[in-house]
C-alpha cells in the first residue's frame, strides 16, 4: 500500500486559477502560479493543472504556467485540458508536466491511451473521467468537456478498458459532488477503486478534512485532489495532512 | 561549493525542464545537450527520462553518436545520473511492452512490479507516490560514496513507476525529510500488510 498523497487541484482557465460549481459557473480566483507555489509551501504531494478551456497552444496558455510553476514548485505536476495528441503531450513534457491527464481525446480514440503509455510510459499516462450518476438507474456515465457532453460509457467500464489499454492512474471526478463542499462520492470512487489494479485519485466535493478521511476509508482512494477548500482559505495542506495523520491514514510527513 | 556545470542529455524524451530546474534549484549550473562531443566530455552527466523503455531506448540510438558519447563518458568514471527511465536503460534489459537491449552499463533486468506483495497482498501498480527509503542490508557504508549521502533514511521521495529492480529517484534535488508513518490500520480495500521496502539499486557512478 503506498501512502495516500493530497494533491492540490487548480482549474485554470488562461491566466487565471478558476473555480466552479459542477464544473460550471466559473469564478476567478487569482494567479495560478502564486497559488501553486502556496500549495507546494504547504507541502502538496503533487499539483494538478486542468485547462478548462483547453487552450494549450494559446498566448499566455496553460503550458506557460506550467514552465513558470517549475521554477519554484519541485513536486510532480499534472496537467490536463486540451491533450489531443503524443505531440500535445510532448509539448507538456518539455514545459516541465510529469504526467498528462487526458478524457475527451481517449473517449474519441482510445487507441491514444496506448500510443501515450507506449511512449511515455503508463506513470505518466492519467486517464481523466468526469463521471455523472445516472439520474434513474443505478451506476455513472462518464461525459466530457466539463461535464456537459455524454460519452454514453458507463464509469467502471471505461476505467477498466482505459487500464486495459495502457492508463497508470486513474483521476476520477464526481461532477455531482464538484464545487459542492458536501463531501465526495463513495460509492463511484470504490466502485472503480476496486474495479482496477491502478492507482485511483478521488476529485470532487472536499469540503473538510473528514470528507478525506471518509473516500480513503470508505472509497477506497490512493490520493485525494481538492481544490475549493485550498483556493478559499476553509483550511491548508499541513492542517489536512496532520488530521488525515491523526486518523491513521499513512501519509507522507512534511516537517 | 564551487557550482558544477551538469549536462543533461536531451535526446527528445522527458521532463528536461523539470530536471533542469532542479539542478538549479540544487546549485548546479543545467545544460541542455544532444550533442555526442560535449556529452561524452561533460563534467558531469544526467540521463533523463519519462517514457517506456523501449521507446526511450530506441530515441537515444536513432541520435547519431549519443550512445556511444553516452558510454564513453560512463567508461571516465565521471559522476553519470539516471533518473526514471533513463536510469532503467542504464540496465541490461527492460521487459516494458516486450523485451529490450538496454545501455548494459549495469548488470541486470528491469521487470514489472508484481500485482501482488510478497506476503500475497494485493498492490496497485505503478506504484505512486512519495515513499521512505531504506538503507540496504549490504551496504555497511550507508550511502556514504552515493548521490545520496545527504538523505536521512526514511526520507522521502517520489516515485512513480511500474518496474523494479531499476530504481526510480525523483525529484531528488529537494528531498523533503519526513519520517516513516505507522503501517495503516485495515481497511477493507487495503492490501492488509505493507509493501515490502524496496532497495535502492545503484543508480549513480561516484568518480
């Protein structure tokens, strides 16, 4: 079992560190960099960049906050939003990602899952879900573009075939649960927990320490994203990190 | 401390940027190079890498020269770095998506991690994440004559990968001390005992 990692997760919609309610209804936060270097200060385990807007090849794009990030944050970085190809990867790669985390361009042609672990090798390969419970029958359907469009794949399916083809982790965010503070989605994070033999990062809903607690515990998560309830000041890395410590939950300890 | 000048070979494969910086970052002045002369006469030497192995392999031997720049500076006994993948090539073998010839500089194979831990509990692979290091039983020097000879044992550091045997050292110019946490207690999806603590193979040439 390796030790649960926090990361911290920020919304970035070029220049700007944004947040929303169900990925929707977005605010503007402030500057992205500033924010990160916070977060690595306090001690994140790693740093998760989504593009909203999958702007990567834009001025003043996410690619430049991410080489910016480099220069002061020394943990691993995510990024995410607007991956389309080995190319677009790439590009991540040298602007100083470690891993890239791609949902839309894998729902479209699957086959991309492999070409990327083949060359980059599956720890860098992160196959992002936005899943949305189904409103009348049990289960969740994965969707894309920030929870709007409907793939049509049921969640825990399309977790298992993304493994099958190559993916080392697995981001699973709850659109439900995104932006609520209310806690995250159990039952979605066991259920695909338990389904694949890759690590799975619970996104969605954090509203407090105990929430952690609870997707570890209950959900089964090996690492927790959360984003709100950094941006906002509600709590911080180092109080989080010793409450999850407290509750017995193996943690890397940030002195 | 004098600062050092390290070349890092850039030959199309990783996180060069995020190398580069952390050598900064550790005091060392970074230089980006792909070319085999300056490589092979570098003062110091880091073999990047995120990929899989075959791939990675296969980008540094369609580099004209670089293979051979490579091992000439390792056969001057200067201090050479591989980090990721680009320590795993520095082996014999990789079994990652088949079998391939790596740089041979170090014997042995690099090969999956199993599903499953020793004692027969399940584990997730890659594993990720940050995780302490331990001193091997057989090296009675510590890590005294390494790359490491700084690092408190159970400091630790980031890994993320899928193969054994070579080890992968991340972000290794800023270790961040911490202290080994008490096993986890059960949990109902947990593999029950904790991974077996893995030896740190060496991946460093002192000169």
């Amino acid at each position: 079992m390796s030790r649960i990692r926090l990361i911290a997760r920020l919304d970035v919609k070029a220049p700007n560190l944004i947040k929303g309610i169900h990925l929707e209804g977005l605010r503007k936060i402030g500057d992205p960099n500033e924010f990160a270097r916070r977060y690595y200060e306090q001690g994140a385990d790693e740093i998760l960049y989504m593009d909203i807007v999958a702007s990567l090849y834009q001025r003043n794009s996410l690619l430049d906050i991410v080489e910016r990030t480099t220069r002061d944050v020394f943990v691993p970085i995510t990024v995410g939003g607007g991956i389309r190809s080995t190319e677009d990867a790439r590009a991540a790669f040298r602007a100083g990602a470690d891993k890239v985390a791609i949902n839309t361009a894998a729902i479209h042609r699957p086959e991309l899952v492999s070409e990327m672990a083949r060359s980059f090798g599956s720890q860098a390969m992160v196959l992002s879900i936005e899943a949305k419970r189904h409103a009348h029958a049990a289960g969740w359907e994965a969707f894309t573009d920030n929870g709007r469009e409907h793939t049509g794949r049921d969640v825990v399916e399309w977790a298992k075939r993304g493994v099958e083809l190559g993916c080392g982790e697995i981001l699973l965010t709850s659109v439900d649960q995104e932006g609520t503070r209310a806690g995250f989605d159990i039952d979605l994070v066991k259920a695909v927990s338990t389904a694949v033999p890759v690590p799975v990062i619970a996104s969605g809903g954090m509203g407090s320490a105990e929430h952690l607690i609870d997707v570890v515990n209950n959900g089964c998560a090996d690492a927790v994203a959360m984003a709100d309830i950094l941006h906002y000041g509600r709590s911080d890395l180092a109080s989080i990190r010793k409450a999850t410590a407290n509750a017995g939950i193996d943690v890397r300890i940030v002195e | 401390m004098t600062q050092a000048d390290i070349t890092i070979v850039d030959y199309g494969v990783g996180n060069v940027l995020s190398v580069a910086r952390a050598v900064t970052q550790a005091g060392g002045r970074p230089n980006l190079s792909s070319n085999p002369a300056e490589i092979a006469h570098a003062e110091r030497l880091i073999l990047p890498g995120v990929g899989a192995f075959g791939d990675c392999i296969q980008a540094l031997r369609a580099r004209p020269g670089l293979e051979m720049a490579i091992r000439d500076f390792a056969a001057s006994g200067r201090p050479m770095l591989g980090i990721c993948v680009g320590m795993q090539v520095l082996f014999d073998v990789g079994e990652e998506f088949g079998e391939h010839r790596g740089l041979g500089l170090i014997p042995g194979r690099v090969r999956a991690i199993p599903a499953k831990t020793t004692d027969g509990a399940p584990q997730k692979v890659p594993h990720i994440g940050w995780s302490p290091l331990s001193i091997p039983d057989h090296r009675s020097l510590g890590w005294t004559d390494t790359i490491l000879a700084e690092i408190q044992p159970g400091g630790a550091f980031y890994s993320s990968i899928r193969s054994q045997l070579g080890q992968t050292i991340r972000h290794i110019a800023s270790p961040i001390p911490s202290t080994v946490a008490s096993a986890s207690p059960l949990r109902s999806c947990a593999a029950i005992s904790p991974a077996p603590s893995s030896i740190p193979k060496k991946a460093v040439r002192s000169g």
